[in-house]
C-alpha cells in the first residue's frame, strides 16, 4: 500500500546525517585576488589561500580522471579532468594573479602553449616574428606554413622599423621573443604592440616570456594581448617536469584557448601541476640568486676580455631598453672566445657547470649553441643571422658564484683561452677555499 511505505522508510533512515551536517565540506582550491596583485610578486608567489578540508598548506594531487556528479545532469565543478581538474585549476588562479593576468592556462609543454596560441590563425593569416627565435617555435611556424596557409615573415624585430614594414591589415599575430637566445638581442614590446594594433586593431600581439618570466617582466603590462612561457624552464626551476602557461587579460579569447585545450587533451596533468605550483613559489629566490651569479659572471668575462651578451652589462647596446621593460636582466649570458675549437675545449674542460641545452634550472649549464640547441639551422642560415659558431652560452644556477668563477676560471685556463697569474687565481678563487690540487692544476695548465 503506497501510504505506509514512507513511514516505513523514515524508520529506517534514523540514524543517517540526511542533511549532510557531519560531511566535511568538499575543497574548493583557489588563490586570493584572481587576476590582480595585493602584495609584492615575492610574496605573492608563496601566498596561496586554500578551502581544502584539512586546511593542507600545500593543495593535492587529484589523480583523479573522473568526479562523481550530484546529479543526472551533471551539476559538479568538475567532471573530467581533460576538462578541467582541481588541482590545475588552484594553478592556474595562482599563475593568473602571478602573471597580472584574467586568467591563466596551464598546459603539458611551452610547446603545447604555443599549439594552442597558434590554433586562433586561420589560413591566409600572416605571422610576424623574429629572426633569431626559440629552435622549437622555428619548427612550429615552419609547420603552419607549410600545411596550413598561415603566411610567416621573419623579420629582425629588435628593428621596430623591419615590423613596420611587414604590418598590414591581415597581420594576424605579432609573435616576440625578449631577449633572444643566444644572441641576447632585446625586443621593444612596448612600440611594436602599438605599431600592430594601430595596423589591425584585431592582430594579437604574442610574447614567448620564457627568458623573463614573470618575476622580471610582464609582457600583458606593456601591451600585449597573450603571454606564453615554458614553465620547464624558470616557474618550475628544478628540469624535472614539462610544462606551460599561457595568460592573457580578453575573457573570450582565454575561452577560445581553453576549448583547444580541452578539444586536444594538452591541459597539465594533476601531478605535474602540482609540481609546478611548488615550484613557482621559490621563484623569486632563486630568479634573484641566478641573476646575481650570473651578473657576477658576466662582469669576470668581460673583464678578461671575452665579448658578452648580457642585459647586466652597460656595454650592451640596447641596456636602456632592456630596463625600459624589465625588473632584471635574467641568468642567460653569452660570450665569445674567436674559435670554435677553443669554445669546444672550454665547455668540455668545465666540471661545475653540465654540458646541456635549456635553462631555468638551480644548477648552472654550458653549451656551444651552434652544435646543441640550434643545430638544426643550417650553417648558411646561421652565418646570415650573424650567430658566431664559436659562441658559448652559459646558464646561471643558485650554486656558490665563486665555486662557478673558479670551476670557468680552470676551463679557460686548461683550455688555453687564458693565461693565469697568481693574482687573478687569488682575486677570483680565493675566497671559496678553493683547493690546493685546483690551484696546481691551474697552473700547470697555464705554463704548459
Ligand atoms: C624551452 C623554450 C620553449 C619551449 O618550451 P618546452 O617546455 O620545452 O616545450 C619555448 N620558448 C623558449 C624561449 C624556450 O626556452
């Protein structure tokens, strides 16, 4: 009989919390202030505010592929984590606020950043980009003109004039790199933003702020409309996972990225956006001891002789306009020692510093540029983008400056690139307690 059942039922539901009271509440990650800074960037890296139920100072890892709906409908924040996961979310609203964004997107490579970006052209859209670019972002845009009609001028963009020439109505995407790598050539995106929108005010100007990041620049400030970065580089700071980040202030235009995102399936899986996260919070430590080191470095070079490229150093041609638009001038230098072979001996003398590509890392690294990471540009190509086969690039880390300037100081000098006097090896080494057998080494070497 219909009437007696629910008397029935309510006996037996006595004892359960019908109301839910005795639940803990479900955790709601998120950062104070999405898209806007309250506090100073160093203290804003590590301020994250969190509704977890056991108020973990750190959010979790949801390793979780699919979430529980409260209703047929659906009805929960989060259903798939392709599409969205809460552990990439708190991510993301802490790279928004971060990055002086509406909001950030956090994906499985700067690649993959760049992929998505490069999905809002169409065919008959024009590019203009620099000549001098990241190898990876070359192999992309290659790709997209050769398959998909895009139109891609490489042009010098630390050259505002060369822009200006190639901007027209169908300019499509200003794509910038500051500084480059590893010509360390400076970019004017402050100028060149203007001059892209005064010709389309619907071209969307690009920044790579990987070499930056943004503890030392901030590309949507100076009038850009999306800023990208590799986050295996800096924001996560240890070379132990693959990522990237893209931001931008246009609500609708965030949206756009985010149905590629969710349509391709690159949205930063739960364990690596956690390890980002992590990672981004000592980044101004880190970002201030890598520059400072770096500094150091560059003004030892310098002072034996070697060419530089550094922002740091006054005899940079464009050190104002690196300062115009940057908190610092970041950890990647570049010299030149006039012959590729004595390059070679120099980075394969070296012990402290690892012979590897990229940057970013709490350790230094050193690499002959023309052999590693831009290889894949042929000679021809070098030479008429004026990049001296003999360069070296050096990748600052957090470790002891003078332990860097002594371990350099043995490679040259083993090398043969210098010669050593007693005095320089006390002036540079001796401060770190550097050994007795590393003092005969140098020496040896010297005279021989
Ligand atoms: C490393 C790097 C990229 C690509 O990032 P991945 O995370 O390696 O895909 C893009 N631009 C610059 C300037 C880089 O250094």
């Amino acid at each position: 009989m219909p009437s007696a059942q629910p008397a029935a039922s309510n006996k037996a539901l006595a004892r359960v919390d019908v109301d839910g009271h005795d639940l803990p509440p479900s955790p709601a990650p998120s950062s104070p202030q999405v898209g806007r800074r309250r506090y100073a960037l160093a203290t804003e890296l590590v301020y994250t505010e969190t509704k977890d139920q056991y108020g973990a100072s750190s959010i979790p890892i949801y390793q979780s592929a699919t979430f529980k709906q409260t209703s047929s409908n659906g009805g929960s924040e989060y259903d798939y984590t392709r599409s969205g996961n809460p552990t990439r979310t708190h991510l993301e609203r802490h790279l928004a606020k971060i990055m002086n964004a509406t909001r950030a997107l956090a994906v499985s490579s700067g690649m993959g950043a760049l992929d998505v970006i490069s999905r809002l052209l169409r065919p008959g859209d024009e590019v203009i980009t620099g000549d001098d670019l990241y190898g990876g972002t070359n192999r992309l845009l290659t790709y997209l003109k050769n398959n998909q009609g895009v139109v891609v001028h490489h042009v010098d963009t630390t050259d505002v004039d060369r822009v200006r020439a190639v901007l027209n109505d169908k300019t499509a995407m200003v794509l910038l790199e500051t500084p480059t790598n590893p010509l360390i050539k400076i970019v004017d995106i402050s100028t060149i933003a203007r001059a892209a929108h005064d010709a389309n005010p619907k071209a969307l100007v690009v920044v790579d702020n990987t070499m930056l990041s943004p503890m030392l620049c901030n590309p949507l400030d100076l009038g850009a409309d999306v800023v990208y970065e590799s986050g295996t580089k800096y924001l996560s700071g240890h070379h132990d996972i693959m990522a990237g980040v893209i931001a931008c202030a246009d609500p609708e235009l965030a949206d756009k990225m985010y149905f590629t995102i969710n349509a391709t399936g690159c949205g930063l899986s739960p364990n690596d956006s956690f390890l980002l996260m992590r990672g981004v919070k000592t980044l101004a430590i880190r970002m201030e001891k890598q520059q400072a080191n770096a500094q150091r470095i560059a003004e030892f070079l310098e002072s034996h002789g070697f060419k530089v490229r550094y922002p740091g150093l006054k005899s940079h041609p464009q050190y104002d306009l690196h300062w115009s638009i940057a908190r610092g001038a970041g950890a990647v230098l570049s010299f030149e020692t006039g012959d590729v072979t004595l390059s070679e001996r120099i980075v394969e003398a070296a012990r402290l510093w690892g012979i590897s590509v990229s940057f970013g890392c709490v350790n230094s690294l050193i690499s002959m540029p023309c052999r590693m990471s831009h290889a894949s540009i042929d000679a021809k190509t070098r030479a008429e983008r004026q990049m001296p086969e003999d360069i070296i690039r050096l990748c600052v880390g957090i470790e002891d400056v003078n332990d860097l300037i002594d371990d350099l100081t043995r490679a040259l000098v083993q090398a043969g690139a210098v010669t050593l006097t007693i005095d320089d090896f006390h002036a540079n080494g001796a401060s770190s307690g550097t050994s007795e057998e590393d003092s005969a080494t140098a020496s040896a070497s010297a005279s021989a």
